[in-house]
C-alpha cells in the first residue's frame, strides 16, 4: 500500500508538534451534519496505514482535553448549540480546521433552513480543508497547516 | 412467472378491495397505483400488510396543490414474490390536512406519518406518539419546509424548546443523557437511558441532527445535478444512493441502461458492499475492546478503498454512475488487477474471522446480546443485514433485481439468532458472497457501451429506484418536474427503516453493551436524517 507522499508532512508534523506544544496534539472532532464521508476519512487517520498517534496526535473523547477541532458538516440547524458549546468548552488555543466541502462553504446542502452553509458561519476557522471528502493526507496536511498558523498569531498557553 | 400470470394476480389481489379502489394504474413496469377515499387507508393497508403478505416500502407525502389542489399521500407496499409494488394514493384536502393513521396496526408506519406532519403538515389522527420527528423541539409549530410555498433560503426562528427527549422518574431508575456530540469519531444522535443499576430499562434515540434538507434543496433541481445530492445523502452508501436515484430517473425516462452498464453497477456495488462490511467488521471488535481486529480491519478496508481509487478515481466511489450508465470503464487489466487485491484482501479476511470466532471473550460479548426477535424484525419492516440475522428474508437484489443482478446469482445469508454474534457473521458470510458475485461479474461481464442518452420526461411522471446497500435496500422515489427537474424526491434509506428497531434490543442489556450493540447494526445517521 502505498504511504510515501505522506512522508514529507509527516516529518514536518513531528517536528511542529514538538515545537509549538511541546509533545503532544489532541483533537475532538465534532460531526456538525456531515454526510459521514469527511468523518470516515479522519477514522482512517487511526488505521494502520496512515496511524497518526506515532506523531503524538490522538482523538479524545472530551473537547476539555483538546488543542484542536475538526469539524465536518455544514452545521444543521439541530447541531449549531453543540458546536458552540464545544468550542466553548475547547481548551485554548482552540484550533479549529474546517474539513470537508460541506463544512468549509456548505457543499451541496448549501445554506437551507436547515444548513448554517460553513462552520465558519458559527465559530472562527483556521485552516479550511476542501474536498468531497478530502483525502487522510488532505485532513494530515490541514492540521499541519494550523499548528503553523499556531506560531505567528496566538501563543500556545501550556 | 410470466407477465400475464403476473397481471392476473395483482389483478386478483386488488379485487378484494371492490368499491373502495376509486382507480388504479399501471405506473412503471413494475407498480400498479391505486387510488382511495383516506377514510379506507386503515383498511386497504392492513389488508395488504396482514391478508395479502405485502411489506410496506416507503411512504411519500407530496404537495401537489400547484398540480391538483391537494396534497397525496403515497403508502408503497411491496409484494416480494410478485416482484411488484402496490402504490395505494389518497388524496388530502388543503383546507383540512388530516387523515387517519396506520401507525397503530402496521408500526413500520410509524416515522413515516409522523415525519409528514412535521415536514408537510399533512396530520395523521390516532397516531400513538404525537412528538415530531425530523424537526427539533424549538421548530415553530406552524411552518413546513417541504410545502412549496415554504421559500428553503429563508431562516426560520428558534422556539422555546418543547422537550421532545422521554424523562424517566422512579426509584432506582437513573437517566444516562449520551450525545449528540460523543466519545468517539462517530455520528451525532442523542440517546436516553433509564437505567437500574447497569442494566438498561429503556431507551429513547432522539435522531436527525444531521438534518440538511437534502430533498427540499435538491426540489428545482435539474435531474441531472441531483445525482449529486443523491450522492451526498451518505458517504459510505454514496454508490447504493447514486444508484438508486439513476434507476429512478430512467424508470420515469423507459430507458435501461446498456447491459455493461448494468453489470458495472453491480460490480461497484459490491465493492461498496465489501470495503463496508469488512471495516464494519473491524469497527465491531472495538464494541469489546478487541484492538487486533480493529486494526486489521481498518487496514483491509483502507487497502479496498485504495483500490476503489484505482479504480474509479474516488474512495468512495462517488462521480461513477451517471444518468444512462456510467462515467467510466473499467479495462481488461483493471480486471484483472482488481481479482489479484481481491485474493489478497480474501486471505487476510479469513484469517481475521478465524482470530475472532475463535476468540471466546469475543464470542461470549457478541451471543446472546441485542436481540432482535423474528417478530420485531417483520413489525418494524427491518432491512438488511439487521434483517437476515434475525431470519428475515430480505434482499431487494433478489426480490426486485436491478444492475445486472437479475444474471446473477445472488445467494441468501440467513441467521435466526437476531443477536449481535448472528448480524457479525450474516456481514462475514456476506463478504464471502459479494467476492463470489464479483468474480462471476468479470467472468460474464459483455462489452458495449456504458451510457445511453436518457430520452425527455413527461413533467409529473414519477418512478422509484432502489437499491440494497451495505445496510439494507434504499428507496428512491422521485416525481419529475417541469423541464427535466426534480418535483419531489423522497429518499427511503436502510437506516430510516432500521433505528426504530434499535432502541428495542436494548432493553435488559448493561448500559456497556450498548455502543456494540449499535455497531452491530451500523446504522448511517446521514441517511436517515438527510
């Protein structure tokens, strides 16, 4: 199977980690109405072949224990609450990636009575991951992009 | 059977319903509609349901003031060894939407009457849980998004919520509150238990927080972009929905598909069905704490959807089908490569079944537990693999084939027990069979075109499409508008006709129980909650 051109993110997220948080980054994930697709894709970061948690990255049960979201979905009209309060419970910095079309612009739900039509419509975004879903190394390369974001314009308070 | 035999016995079967039967019609091939007063729905569906052995499919409610002044509603009921549909359509006058329920004699009815009040307004009297649905407690009681005259774009404002989730009071009973947001990368649902001490009393699944009002936003549309929303309703079905509201397309067109066309579905089809069922395997083992077949599953399922992209350019085998046929071909060395990675993933698959069917920790969690009774299964019209462990024939590949499946031979997987052990091993034995269609796919598989234009549709013709995805058999149906648009698209997922089933195979389990239990039905949320 093949995994040589995640090799160059790889490296380069082992040493960000390292250096922005000193060892380790958590994540919650939050399904804000996605098609289970996007959702699907970050399952596959744990499997074996992409297996996140050797860079010192991990999925957590609590928004309370995470550095960083990543949000799916276009935030349903029944999700929006819960996306705040997840935000609100994120510890800070509180990155946030949008990922996937739907969350990064609405996709082909569009803005609807049910659909807010973009994360970014209820919480600050950092980095948006496009993609119908967007590939493991796509969602790997979006959470590099936003602990490099990390650096310049809020300070990591550990 | 042949056709006039055929003809005969829906014939013969519609007779018993003499005067109450206002008119009936051939609508497609494949479906007979009959039309009755609504005061008769109660009768005429529980005759069909009870007496004549039908099973209900879907049920559409439609705003058709613009075309007759009323609105109608469309109970489909399927008649699996005619290979027929019976559509019976009542019609609801505007100025008093009301009509009496099914929900008490035919409980599969159950979401459907109460998904019509609270998308259309469209009341059914007697039903015996009056809370809504698919819109939340804070949706305003007097507004219907699948009306036409309900404008999609315009926000609707919020309401105190009316608590719609069930309270549970008593000595020793505790409520346990889960969701929507949960531990894991999983799907949000918001689920109550009362418990006493570990074991679970009751349980009460509140749904449809994915609720992204797919069928009114794809309303308007040309057919030929609603295939993209038809591929978005669900991610890991995205093929099973594609298909589905293609062949609905071209059942109202008359056109099939070119033969290879057909045999390409199926064949892709199954390689939805394979890298599905395998992870779900692996993902089963993690309902106990099992990680060695997490991860072998996870990693066979990967190198599948690697080979979908080989294949088709997408993991998850979206932007294959269009309307007609296909987007693309699959080559002789395509093939060829395809039955080598098959043998591998094969081998490996073996060998992972063995480790856990001969693990007894794994045995011991999975026999015996969530347990969905013959009985239940039929009430509720379950589907699917949920279906076939509890010795509910269903597989609309056989009933009612489609794609190529009709050349095909499609073996049934069959468990009685009901329990989570019998939906691991119908999915395992599944596998088996899918890999066997596979390969007589590439043996049979005739060279011609993937495509055929789709002729003009009559604006109001309407047709069904179905499919039998990983979870169990979807229902497109789909009436067309003016100028090759989408009028009304309702979308009858597995999921939709599964989750009621769940909460009744709780009870009596310990609350840990209770995340393997879920995922030995392995239900979309995306599906149902469109």
């Amino acid at each position: 199977m093949k995994s040589e051109q995640t090799t160059d993110i790889e490296l380069a997220l082992c040493t960000r980690i390292k250096q922005v948080l000193g060892s380790s980054l958590h994540i919650r994930h939050v399904d804000a109405g996605s098609c289970n697709g996007c959702d699907f894709e970050m399952m596959a970061l744990c499997n074996p072949v992409y297996d996140i948690q050797r860079f010192g990255i991990d999925f957590v049960a609590s928004p309370r224990h995470a550095d960083m979201l990543l949000v799916t979905g276009g935030v349903t009209r029944h999700l929006e609450m819960a996306l705040e309060k997840t935000y609100a419970a994120a510890a800070a910095p509180k990155m946030v990636v949008a990922v996937g079309s739907c969350a990064c612009g609405g996709g082909v739900c569009g803005q609807t009575y049910a659909n807010a039509g973009g994360v970014d419509k209820i919480v600050p975004v950092d980095v948006f991951v496009p993609g119908c879903p967007p590939r493991p190394s796509a969602i790997l390369e979006g959470i590099l992009l936003a602990l490099d974001k990390l650096d310049g314009s809020r300070s990591a308070v550990r | 059977m042949n056709q006039l035999s055929k003809k005969q016995l829906v014939a013969r079967l519609l007779q018993s319903f003499g005067k109450k039967m206002l008119s009936s019609r051939p609508v497609q091939e494949h479906e007979t509609e009959l039309v009755i007063d609504k005061a008769d729905l109660p009768e005429v569906c529980r005759t069909l349901v009870q007496e004549k052995k039908g099973r209900l499919f879907t049920m559409v409610g439609n705003d058709e003031r613009e075309l007759s002044g009323h609105f109608a509603l469309y109970y489909v009921f399927a008649f699996d060894q005619l290979q027929h549909l019976i559509t019976v359509k009542t019609l609801l006058e505007e100025a008093d939407p009301v009509f009496p329920s099914i929900s008490a004699q035919i409980p599969a009815a159950n979401w459907y009457e109460r998904e019509v009040k609270d998308l259309l307004g469209l009341r059914a009297l007697g039903h015996p849980d009056r809370r809504p649905l698919i819109l939340h407690g804070d949706w305003p009681e007097d507004q219907y998004p699948l009306r036409k005259d309900f404008s999609a774009a315009l926000p609707v404002s919020r309401q105190p919520d009316r608590g719609t989730s069930m309270q549970y009071s008593g000595r020793d009973v505790t409520e346990i509150p889960v969701g929507p947001i949960h531990a894991g990368i999983i799907e949000p649902g918001h689920f109550r238990f009362g418990a006493v001490g570990d074991t679970v009393l009751h349980l009460d699944a509140k749904l449809f927080y994915t609720h992204r009002g797919l069928e009114k936003s794809a309303e308007g549309l040309p057919l030929t972009k609603a295939l993209f929303t038809a591929e978005r309703i669900c991610g890991v079905c995205a093929l099973s929905h594609a298909v589905a509201f293609a062949q609905a397309v071209e059942a109202a067109a008359q056109l099939t598909p070119p033969p290879r066309a057909l045999y390409l579905r199926s064949l892709f089809l199954e390689l939805e069905r394979l890298y599905n069922h395998i992870g779900d395997l692996g993902n089963l083992c993690a309902g106990f704490g099992f990680a060695v077949g997490v991860s072998h599953g996870s990693r066979l399922r990967e190198q599948l959807q690697q080979l979908n992209e080989e294949l088709a350019g997408h993991r998850y085998l979206r932007g294959v089908i269009q309307l007609g046929g296909l987007r693309l071909d699959v080559t002789p060395a395509e093939l060829s490569r395809l039955l080598t990675v098959l043998e591998q993933v094969e081998a490996d698959f073996d060998e992972l079944m063995d480790i856990i069917l001969s693990h007894d920790i794994a045995l011991d969690r999975m026999a015996t537990t969530g347990v969905l009774s013959l009985q239940q299964a039929n009430d509720l019209e379950v589907v699917g693999v949920a279906a076939r462990a509890s010795g509910r024939a269903v597989d609309i590949r056989r009933s009612h084939p489609y794609a190529a499946y009709g050349q095909l031979d499609v073996p049934l997987v069959q468990y009685t027990q009901g329990d989570v052990l019998a939906r691991f091993k119908v999915r395992a034995e599944e596998v088996k069979t899918s890999l066997q269609i596979i390969r007589q796919i590439v043996c049979q598989i005739p060279a011609g075109a993937i495509w055929a234009p789709v002729p003009e549709i009559q604006p109001y013709t309407r047709a069904m499409g179905w499919a039998e995805s990983p979870r169990g058999e979807v229902c497109h149906w789909l009436m067309v508008g003016p100028e090759q648009t989408v009028f009304r698209y309702r979308i009858r997922s597995a999921a939709y006709s599964n989750w009621p089933a769940v909460p009744l195979t709780v009870p009596g389990n310990i609350v840990p129980d209770f995340p393997l239990i879920n995922k030995s039905f392995e239900l979309c949320y995306s599906c149902c909650d469109r």
